[in-house]
C-alpha cells in the first residue's frame, strides 16, 4: 500500500476551506513520499443512508449475498476497499450545525463494518484498520475547534479510533465568520505547511 485516501465532505465546491486545507496536505505528502491519491468527495456521491435491509446485506458475506443484496452492499464495500488500501487518510471535513455534515455520518455507517473494520470481543469492539495515519482538515464559520459546541471533531476521532485508526492528527480553520477569521485560515495553513516540512 502506497495511497491517500482524500475525502471531503464541504458543499462549497472550490470555495471550501477544508478542501483547501486537505488538497494541500495531500498533495505535499504524497509530493514528499511518492504516495497515489485516492480522491472521493462525500458532498457529490450522495451516499445513501443505511436501512435495515442495507445494513444485513452489509453483513452478510459476498459468498451468500443474495443479487438484491450484493448491489445493497456495493457502496459499502467500494468505501471500505478505498479504506484498507490506503495508507494515509485525510479528510477535509467542515463542521455544519455543531457536528459532522450527513455525508460523514452516511460514509461512517456504511464503512464500519463489522468482522472487516472492527470486530466484537470480550473486552469489546476493536478496530481492524491498523498502522494508518489520519489527517482531520476542519473549517468552521463560528464554532471554536475543542470548545463544548464541538461535538465533530471529537466524534471524528473517536470513529476512527473504533475502525483501528488511532494516529490523527486535526489542523483547524475554525470560527472563520469571526473578525479575526482570515487570521484563523493563515494559521491552518502556516500549520500544514508545518506538518509537511
């Protein structure tokens, strides 16, 4: 394995700042490392939401999956492939209404898979996706990045962590409506600029 995973998530097209901030890091590490990029963006594909039957085609194996089923499980299984091949994931990822837009929660639910990302034990779930490195680019309009009306960026790590990805590391263009916001997004990049040195 030799690939970023670049996913983002802001409907803002090229105005994005997240997007902005995890081009960057992306291109610079696979620029440094000679590492491919994997390039999804969750605001276009219009992931669909898991459903009961969505979610036992999910668990069923691809050996006993009924048609129906094997095409319910398509998605899920083209993200999590995008996942296990990459060595490094960054997502440039906005905070929308204090959390993650729909398209992260819609990706989450269909990745977390369980016996392929993570698996049931006696002392709990653990993760299966070990010894990759994740990137979290973060924009927001007025909530501060670790303030008590961040519920994203805790709940991203956390995710990660329960799919086996524990090294993240979070670079924040955060409160960016504010007066000093321009000064936010200078910082983010000073920060990436940083990460790639």
């Amino acid at each position: 394995m030799r690939n970023i995973l670049h996913l983002t998530a802001s409907i803002r097209g090229d105005e994005s700042v997240s997007r902005s901030l995890s081009t960057k890091l992306a291109e610079g590490i696979a620029e440094r490392s000679g590492l491919t990029i994997t390039m999804r963006d969750l605001s276009a594909d219009d992931l669909p939401y898991i459903s009961a039957e969505r979610f036992a085609a999910n668990l069923t194996p691809p050996g006993e999956r009924t048609s129906e089923q094997s095409e319910l499980a398509a998605i899920a299984d083209a993200l999590i492939a995008e996942l296990e091949a990459a060595d490094t994931i960054i997502l440039g990822v906005p905070i929308y209404n204090f959390g993650v837009p729909a398209s992260v929660k819609a990706w989450a639910d269909l990745v977390a898979r369980a016996g392929t990302t993570f698996k049931y034990t006696s002392e709990g779930p653990v993760g299966l996706l070990k010894g990759k490195k994740a990137y979290i680019a973060v924009a927001s309009g007025g909530t501060p990045v670790g303030s008590d009306a961040d519920f994203m960026t805790p709940w991203l790590k956390f995710f990660l962590g329960f799919i086996g990805i524990d090294d993240v590391t979070i670079v924040a263009a955060d409160a960016i409506n504010r007066a000093d916001g321009e000064a936010s997004i200078a910082s983010a990049h000073k920060e990436v600029a940083r990460l790639l040195a």
